[in-house]
C-alpha cells in the first residue's frame, strides 16, 4: 500500500513537472510567431522568407523526434529531458544578439531542439499511469502545447516594452528556471526502459507499418496545423484585419490556447469513447472550419430589375476568431486521440512510435509555413493557407473512412461495442 502511494506521488509529479517543462519548451519554440514580425520588417523579408524564417525551429525540433523517442525508451526520460533543455538555454540566448537573416536561420535551427521535447515526455510520462489513464496523461502532458498561447500573452508585452531583443533573453532565462525544476522533481524507474538487447534498428521498423503511417497523417494536420497556425496568426490578423500586434497576439491566443490546455480533456475523451470516434468528429469539425475560412474577402455584383446590386462576402474578425476557437478545440482532442491510438497499439514501444508520428506532425508544422507564404505570394489571398488545410482534412477524411470508418459502427448503439 505505501509502495503504491509513493509510486502514485511520483507519477502525478513526473506528470506536472514534465508538463511544465514542456509548457516552456514550446513557448520557445513557438517564438518566431511573435517575435518574427519585428524581424520581418527589419530586414524587409517577403512572406515565403517569413514563412522560411518561422519554420526553422519547427524542422530540428521534428527531425530530432525520432531519435529522441528512442533514447527515452533506453535511457530514461529525465535524463533526457535535461540535457535536451539545457543544452537549448545557450542558442535563446545568443537569438537577441542576429542581426542578418543567415543568423536568425542558423540560431533557429537550434532553438528548434526544444520542440524534439514532446517525443521525451509523452513516453515518460505515460509509462507511469496504467493503460487505462495513459490518455488522460499523455493529454495533460500534451497541454503544453499552449506554451503557444503563453509566448502570446508574454513576447508582445515585452516586445513593446524593450524591443523584440529582449524576448530570448527572457526566455533563456525561464527555460533554466524550468530545467532546475524538472531536474529537482522528477524521478526515474528504471523498469521504464526498454531491454538493452533491442536494436534502433529493430525499433525502426515500426516505419514499415501501415497504421504507424496513417497516423502520422492524421497528426500531419492536428499537430503540424496547430503549429503552422500558430505561427502564422498574429501576422494574419495584423495583415487581415489591420490589428496591433498585441491585440492580434491576444485574438491568436483565441486560438493557440484552447488548442493546447483541452489536449487533457481530449485524452480522457479518448479513454472514454476510443481514438477512432474521436479522431473522424475531430476531422469532420476541422474540415467544416476550414471549409468556412477559405473563403477570401470578396465584393460581387449581381445586375437585378433596379440595376447593379453589390455584396461582401468575408469573415469579420469575430466571426473567423470564433471558427478559429472552434478549430483550436477541435485540433487538441485530435491531438489526444492520436496519441490514444499509439497507446493503445503500441504500448511496448511508444517511445519510438511516438517519435515517428511526432516527427509528422512537425514536419507539417514546418512545411505549411512555408507553404503559406509561397501561396500568399503566388496569389495575394492571405485566406489560401486555409485553401491549403482544408485539402490535407480531406485526405485524412478519406484515408480513414477507407480503413477504419468502413469497418466500424460510429453512431447508434452498437458504436460502443465496435469500439471495445
């Protein structure tokens, strides 16, 4: 019984101080999406170098997923967590000190690493709890995505107040605080790791795997749209809208943050009803917001009896701030049930599957920016980078609907036994 308390007590502070780190890991890498407006009128970039620009981070801290997940399952999440952290608090720091846009390109590659922590914490974290919460703590882990929300609210504060230099240096400062927390309140099991005698290799395989592939498109718009968007919000409102920067931050957080704090939620719905029937709402919901931001800003005429009568059609800013909400919703119980699916296939190896499928889902979260800004230059409609998701919806839609939905009761009463 006292060993079964203490064992709980550990779980719940792994828990907390794992999801706290990762609060402040994504906050960093999240940055650019704040922080990047300054730069861009600094150095006069166009919207594809600004898509560049943002996406930097995002690419090291996807392609690092991978091997992340593997080491966690050899050697421990604590271990490397902090070194990943800490290793980080140098390249922040150095940030506020580029001047050329190589600088903020090469600097940003490094901060990236932050971004490779979410595949250190979801094993971690989930190895602690029986399978029957691992959703539940793999959602409250994952709601430090609203680190995004919380660079948000901080970064344009500061960035008024003393210059957008002054951002990394705070920040730098906030991720050593992390670390020293984490390191003083985490603990390790070494009943946690996987059996020394398993190979990368071996554990590579799970690449081969046609549902590992499913779901790492699945997370490609969950995650990697979570992401892009949260990075390309603030300047699109400003843009858009002609909003300040900071009550454009604050509309975006509209955004980010229900995105990332109702992942804890998603999990435990997903403990509840399944991955399956969480993930195909999820995509129907995310495919009718997109439907309804795609559309540009428009004026027509339409020649009646009295003569030429003209329209707008176009979202106001509370109208696509509320769909944005809604999205926002949607993308962080997605985000849950995916990770639910991985739990649930592949409990002996979610380190590495998790790493792979969140290497997906960043590289989305790297290639859409991009891809935002070579669409806003090729067509000028800012409404494109929704044209762009709403089409990578579809394909998830119809990939699942061939797999999984075919084959399952979703509605009626029969939809529980299915799930089982």
């Amino acid at each position: 019984m006292t060993s079964e308390l203490s064992n709980s007590r550990k779980a719940w502070s792994v828990l907390i101080v794992s999801t706290l780190a990762f609060t402040v890991c994504f906050m960093v890498w999240m940055m650019f999406g704040v922080i990047g407006i300054p730069i861009k009128k600094m150095l006069n970039l166009n919207a594809t170098q600004f898509g560049v620009l943002t996406a930097m981070p995002v690419l090291t801290g996807s392609l690092i997923r991978v091997p992340l997940g593997i080491w966690t399952d050899k050697y421990g999440g604590r271990i490397v967590m902090a070194v990943l952290m800490a290793i980080t608090v140098p390249a922040i720091w150095l940030m506020s000190y580029a001047t050329a846009y190589w600088h903020f390109i090469v600097i940003g590659l490094f901060v990236g690493l932050a971004g490779g922590s979410f595949s250190v914490g979801t094993p971690y974290v989930a190895r602690w709890f029986p399978k029957k919460r691992q959703g539940m703590a793999m959602g409250v882990f994952g709601a430090g995505n609203s680190g995004a929300a919380v660079n948000k609210f901080v970064a344009p504060v500061l960035l008024v107040a003393f210059g957008w230099a002054m951002v990394p240096r705070v920040y730098a400062a906030i991720m050593l605080g992390a670390l020293v927390l984490f390191w003083l309140f985490s603990h390790s099991d070494p009943t946690h790791l996987v059996p020394s005698n398993v190979k990368f290799s071996d554990q590579l395989k799970a690449l081969k795997d046609p549902k590992v592939l499913k779901y790492c498109q699945y997370y490609s718009i969950v995650f990697g749209g979570y992401v892009a968007l949260s990075l390309w919000m603030v300047q699109y409102y400003v843009g858009e809208y002609g909003l300040d920067i900071r009550l454009a931050a604050l509309l975006a957080a509209c955004f980010s943050l229900p995105g990332g704090v109702l992942r804890a939620v998603g999990g435990v719905l997903s403990d509840k009803y399944g991955a399956h029937s969480m993930t195909w709402w999820v995509l129907w919901v995310s495919w009718i917001c997109l439907f309804l931001l795609s559309y540009p800003q428009m004026d027509f005429s339409i020649v009646t009896a009295n003569g030429p009568t003209t329209f707008h059609v176009g979202l106001n800013v509370y109208m696509f701030t509320a769909l944005m909400a809604v999205l926002g919703v949607a993308f962080a119980f997605g985000k849950a049930s995916v990770f639910k699916y991985i739990s649930d296939d592949y409990s002996h190896n979610i380190g590495t599957v998790s790493g792979i499928v969140g290497l997906a889902g960043g590289m989305g979260g790297f290639m859409m920016p991009i891809m935002f800004g070579v669409l806003m230059d090729l067509t000028g409609i800012r409404s494109s980078a929704f044209m762009l998701m709403y089409g990578v919806v579809w394909v998830s839609l119809i990939w699942m609907y061939w797999t999984e939905v075919r084959r399952t009761e979703v509605m009626g009463r029969n939809a529980a036994d299915a799930q089982s």
